[in-house]
C-alpha cells in the first residue's frame, strides 16, 4: 500500500482516510434489502474503496456499463 497509493493517487499513506471495508464488493453480494452479504474478507482499507470496487464491477457487466458510460 505504501508503493501503491503514491503511484496511482499522488498521496500518501498517512494522508489517506481509512475505514472498515468489505473488501469484495460486487452485485453478487449485494440484495435488494439492500443488505451486504459475505464479509469474510472485510477489513480496512482506504474510504471509497467498497464504491469503486462496486464500479469497476458494473462496467464489466453490458447494461450497468452501459448505463454508467452515458
């Protein structure tokens, strides 16, 4: 992490706000609740992370990429 978000965000680790994060968030693990489901990998990492992890994972789909490309 220290190499990693310098690299890809100019900052540093110190300047980065942590918090709990589910680590493998994916419409899989998601219902319609809505309710979070398989936590075995959560954890911390920096905020945001479970949201762009969910983003890229809707590109990969064709109507949520889609949609999120227009």
């Amino acid at each position: 992490m220290r190499r990693v978000i310098p690299e890809f965000t100019g900052h540093q680790v110190e300047d980065v706000t942590w918090t709990t994060a589910h680590g493998d968030l994916h419409y899989d693990n998601v219902t319609r609740g809505p309710h979070i489901l398989d936590w075995e990998g959560w954890g911390r990492a920096p905020y945001g992370y479970d949201a762009a992890t969910l983003y890229v994972y809707a590109l990969l789909t064709t109507e949520a990429g889609a949609h999120i490309r227009a």
